[in-house]
C-alpha cells in the first residue's frame, strides 16, 4: 500500500482516472479512519474530541489534493462540524464516562474508538461522493448531506471492526 502522502502527491502531478482517484481516496479514508481510532483511545474526555476534529480536517484536506479541489480552512471546519454534529450524542456520552473515576478511561476506550473510525470513514465516504461528482468546497450543502452521513455512519460501525482486525494482523 503507498503511503498517503505519496497518493495524494501522485493525484495532483498527474491526471488521474476517477476509478484511480476512487482508489486513492480509498486509501486515505481507510489511513484516517485508523488514526481516528486511536484518537478514540485519548483517556481525556473532550480532549478527544479535539483531535478528532484535526484528523478529520486533514482527511478532508488529502481528499481535496485528490481532487484538485482548493482547501479553504474554513469551509471544511464548518462542514466538518455540521456533519458530525449529527452523531454528537453518541460522542458526548461515551466521552462522558471518561470523567468516572478510576473506570472511566478504560469504558471510554472500549467505545469511543469505533465511533470515531466510523465517523470518519462516514465523513470520507460523503465528501469523496460530491468531489467525485465535480462538486467543490463552496458549493457543498452540509445539511443536504446529514442523513447520507448517518446512513453512512451506521454501516461504518459494522465495517470497523474488521479494519482493526486487520490492522492488528498486519502489524503482527
């Protein structure tokens, strides 16, 4: 597997095929999901939160690259935001039992990082379906895509499972 920056590198320097940007998306969603479950073993709550919040902004920085779409900070915050906040209850209370003393850490760790793999892998599958479809940041609706993401979110949890799985054995 070629490493996320080189994809991303690739996409820009050279035309690519929609089936060979689908692939490099791919690649990245599936690179930051990873790392999105490992925010989610974070043993402060809201802390958490807060770098899921990067790694999801710079999820859909790469994805722009693949795309040849500009970045603008502030769009992908706003959509970011808007699109997660969807499943910010869910969040909330798993982050929330981080504060029980002495347990808490270990029930937020049993958790969390499913919830936020998935809603990563749930944020790149959204994003890369309107950049492949010639959509930019600017004229991207995020609350036209909430319930796409919730579906997405939701299919994302039973996926996730079998990516650690699979992590697990590749790094064995």
């Amino acid at each position: 597997m070629t490493d996320v920056k080189e994809t991303a590198k690739m996409a820009v320097e050279k035309l690519m095929t929609p089936e060979e940007k689908g692939c490099a998306a791919e690649s990245v969603i599936r690179h930051y999901a990873m790392w999105s479950m490992g925010v989610g073993l974070v043993p402060v709550a809201f802390l958490d939160f807060a770098a899921l919040g990067v790694v999801q902004y710079n999820l859909c920085g790469k994805l722009c690259g693949i795309y040849g779409v500009p970045v603008a900070s502030d769009r992908i915050r706003a959509i970011v935001a808007t699109l997660v906040s969807a499943v910010l209850p869910n969040f909330v209370a798993r982050s929330l039992v981080k504060l029980l003393p002495f347990v808490g850490p270990s029930l937020g760790a049993a958790s969390l990082p499913l919830l936020c793999g998935a809603s990563t892998l749930a944020l790149g599958k959204v994003f890369t379906r309107h950049l492949a479809e010639g959509g930019t940041l600017l004229d991207f609706e995020p609350a036209k895509f909430k319930t796409c993401f919730v579906e997405h979110f939701e299919s994302a949890k039973k996926v996730i499972p079998s990516m650690q799985k699979e992590s697990a054995r590749a790094t064995a």
